[in-house]
C-alpha cells in the first residue's frame, strides 16, 4: 500500500478525511496528520510517504512551502493540494511544483477519490518503470560480466560497459565463487547488499542461474583467507537456506580472471560427489583425490570430445575400454583411483553436453554419478562410464528440430548481407560450431554454405526483379563483396548469369 500524510488545521478536515475515504480499498494507508505545515515536515522527515494532502493556508508554514520542503526528503512525493481560495496565483504556484490536484473546500469528495485513484496508478506506473529500469540493468550487468569471464567481449567494450554499471575492477587479484541454491532471488538480494557495503565486490547471475560472487584481492592469500571467512559468516547468516558454495582459484586481474569462474563452476559439480559439503575450495579439490600419479590428467579428454561431437558412440566405447585396461595395468593404481577418474569422467560428460547443447540434463548425470559411487568392482564402475558415454552421444542422436537451428535460420533471414559463419554464429549461440553444422545440415538437409548461397541468391533475384541497381550493387547488398564469386553462385543455383536473368524480366 502507499502511504498518505495530511496536513490541515481545522481538526474536523482531518477527521473528514480518515472517515470518508476507504483507504484501504483505495490502496492506500494513512500514517500521520499535523496541524501546520512546519510539524507535517518535521514528521515527514523520519518516515516514509508517497502522498501528501496539505491544505494550502495553514500557519508557521503554508501548504506549497511545505511541498518544497518535503520533496527534499521524499523526491518522488505527490500531493494534492486542498484550499479554501479560489486564488488563480496560489492555483498557478501549485501547478509549478507539479501538485495533483487543486481541490477547493468544501472537497467534492467524488473528485477527490478520482485524485487518489489517478496518484496510485502514478505511483504504480513509476514503481514499474523502476523495476523495469533496474531489472534492465540487473541483465546488463549479468551479461557483461558473463561475457567477460568467458572471453566474449573486447576490453574496450568491457571498459565502457564497466564504467557505464559503476563497477570498480582495479585489484590486483580476483576471487570468483559460485553460489548455487533453490532460493537464488532470495539469497541474491542478501549477497548483492552485502557485496555492496565492500570494495571491489559486486554478485550477478550467469546464465545457468547461479549466483557469481566477484571479489577482487589486494593480496592473493590473505585475501583468499578473508573472502572464505565472508563466505562463512555468509552461510552463518542464512541458516534456514541450503547454499552450495564454490571458491575458484585466485587469478590475477585482466585476461586470467576467467580462469577462477571456470575453477569455480567445476567445483560447483564436486557437491555430487561430495553432498555432505557445504563448500568447496577449488585449490583443496586435489588434496581429495587419490594417488596423484593415477589422476584425470591420464585421460586424453581432446580425444573423447571429437568423439561426441562427431557422435561416434562406437569409437568412443573403445576408447574407454582402451583407457580402462591401460589405467588397470598402471603400478599402484587404487579403487579409489579409478573411482576419482570415473567421477571426473562422468563431470566430464556433462560439461561437454552442456557445452554442446547449451541445456542440463541434471538427473541423468546425477544418477550416474550415485552409480559410481555405489559400483564395488571396476567391471561395475566400466560399466557405468560407458552407459553414460553412450546416453550422452544420445542425446546428440536425438536431438530434432533445435531451437537453436530455428535461431540461427532467423539470424541468417535477417542479415544474409552481414559476413556469416559457423564459428561466428556457434559463438553467438555458444553452441561448439562442428555441431551445430551437424544439427543444421539434419535440419535443412543442406549444409550451412549451401543455405546461406540459396538463401543470397534468392534475395538477388528478387532485387533484379524489383530494382535498377547495377549487378555489382546486388551482390553487395546480399552479402557478396566478390562479384565474380556472385556472378559464380548466380549460375549455379539459376542457371544463367544475373545479366541474362534481367534480360528475360
């Protein structure tokens, strides 16, 4: 509800007014009253108003010099100005301070509800514009730094959009930490107001909904040491929320801080493998794992990559069972050596899918996971990576009618004229470039180069049909800067040059 003040000196007005108006169906509630315009800004100053009813005579001060006064402690105030003088210069003064309304007494009170409504859906309409301003901002900043930690933005640009949100990035070391819960709105407003009460600390939303904590560090340790202890009484502070916080690796300001968000979002996924935490440090994850000659580091991922890109299930079941039986016949090689390698696969997998697709397939890979850790022989845990291997190509196999191809064939309909590629158009989408020429070509049953030239050549006939412009001004304006490259793909696809094709209009 808004809230009201009023301010009259004849206490039968003041009565009036709280008795004949429903507020409450109005939207509204009355919080105060004074009997002159110096004690109604003196109670205006410790609280909070939307509406001031003032009459316009009153002593110590008057009805507009209290308007002024309160505007300076409550900028957006409206008010709405009741008089017994139908006095042109008092109506006029008012109309410049920008009043509501300029009631005479007695108040017509039909007249003064239509005023009230009109000031609520004001106020409704500002406090939407509001909303909407910071929420456009919200998405600003949540997509400049998401590009930023992921290499997606020219410095010059970051700098202009940097300086445009207000934000101060000038430490020499930047901490990123992942904060993942099911109450992110929540707990987002808890760690924005916090982060902005301390230097060089500001959170944002990436695009998968996690909370991004940025911190930037005077000095790499002691400033890891007390980014963890505000995390901690962080934590402490929420007791009835359920966070799930990632600490990445402390990377120098510039084109390294990236780096810590990628440490941190690898973290994140730890929690599967280690539910009882509550937080998880990127730099302590190795001291967790086993024999350090047994680790990750002995699987050739590149290898497996190419492998579900290329949705080669058969070869890549190969290479697991490749990779099994020379990890099998290492020296001093645990079970829980191979159970670590199994985790960080099936982490793997779903990092590579999620890349790919830009989509979670969040219980499948849990499942597998609980899987692993259940599996009590390396027969059972082989097992497991190879289902997992074999449902994430399939996700791949299954994939019809992506709504990423549907995007990318809109982008293509709206600038045919602009320079296009797989790899520009994969990084826009951020979907890996090889595959989505794969979904593409599935989809169209011709290949990106194939449609893009189809697509030009169409919107070349149609300008030779429509227009005078010479032929070497076409093939610009379709997006050829080679005419005899045109003049080529023209005949192709028409049979005849572009000359010839006007001739027979």
């Amino acid at each position: 509800m808004f809230k009201v003040f009023l301010a009259d000196d004849e206490p039968f007005i003041i009565e009036g007014l709280y008795d004949i108006i429903d507020w409450a169906e109005a939207g509204l509630e009355l919080v105060g009253h004074a009997s002159n315009g110096q004690r109604a800004l003196d109670a205006l100053k410790h609280m909070p108003v939307d509406i001031l009813l003032t009459d316009i005579s009153m002593p110590v001060m008057n009805g507009l010099d209290l308007i002024r006064g309160a505007r300076s402690v409550h900028p957006g105030l409206l008010a709405i100005v009741l008089s017994g003088f139908d006095d042109f210069d008092y109506l006029k003064e008012g109309m410049g301070l920008g009043i509501e309304n300029y009631l005479l007494k007695p108040v017509n009170i039909q007249e003064l509800k239509a005023t009230l409504k009109a000031a609520v859906e004001k106020l409704n309409s500002v406090q939407e514009t509001l909303s909407l301003q910071a929420y456009s901002q919200q998405i600003l900043k949540d997509n400049t730094l998401h590009r930023w930690l992921t290499n997606q933005i020219a410095p010059l640009e970051f700098s202009e959009r940097a300086e445009l949100l207000g934000l101060s990035l000038d430490s020499p070391y930047m901490a990123v930490s992942v904060i993942r819960t099911e109450e992110a709105a929540e707990v987002m407003d808890v760690i924005a107001a916090k982060a902005e009460s301390r230097d060089g600390m500001t959170a944002f939303y990436d695009l998968d909904g996690d909370i991004v904590l940025l911190a930037g560090l005077d000095d790499a340790d002691r400033g890891r040491q007390e980014l963890t202890a505000w995390l901690r009484e962080l934590q402490a502070g929420l007791p009835n929320r359920s966070l799930r916080i990632a600490i990445g690796s402390v990377e120098e300001l510039g084109e390294q801080a990236g780096q810590s968000y990628t440490t941190a979002k690898k973290a994140q996924e730890y929690f599967w493998i280690y539910p009882e935490l509550s937080m998880i440090d990127a730099r302590e994850l190795a001291a967790r794992q086993g024999n350090p000659q047994a680790d990750f580091s002995l699987i050739d991922w590149p290898a497996y990559a190419k492998l579900i890109v290329a949705k080669d299930q058969a070869k890549l079941c190969e290479q697991i069972q490749c990779d099994f039986k020379r990890l099998q016949a290492l020296p001093g090689i645990t079970p829980q050596d191979f159970q670590d390698i199994a985790f960080e696969m099936v982490i793997h997998f779903k990092l590579e899918l999620k890349a790919i697709r830009h989509t979670e397939e969040t219980a499948v890979y849990n499942q597998a996971l609980q899987q692993v850790r259940a599996a009590v022989t390396l027969e059972e845990l082989e097992k497991e990576i190879l289902e997992i291997a074999e449902t994430t190509v399939g996700f791949l196999i299954s994939d019809v009618r992506s709504p990423i191809v549907q995007q990318v064939l809109k982008y293509i309909h709206q600038s045919y004229a602009e320079e296009l590629s797989l790899k520009m158009l994969g990084a826009h989408y951020s979907i890996h470039p090889v595959y989505l020429g794969q979904l593409f070509t599935k989809e169209t049953n011709e290949s990106f180069t194939e449609y893009i030239n189809r697509y030009r050549i169409e919107k070349a006939k149609e300008l030779l049909k429509t227009t005078q412009a010479k032929v070497h001004t076409i093939a610009k304006d379709v997006g050829y800067w080679e005419v005899g490259y045109f003049y080529k793909q023209f005949k192709k696809y028409v049979g005849i040059s572009p000359t010839d094709y006007r001739g027979l209009l």
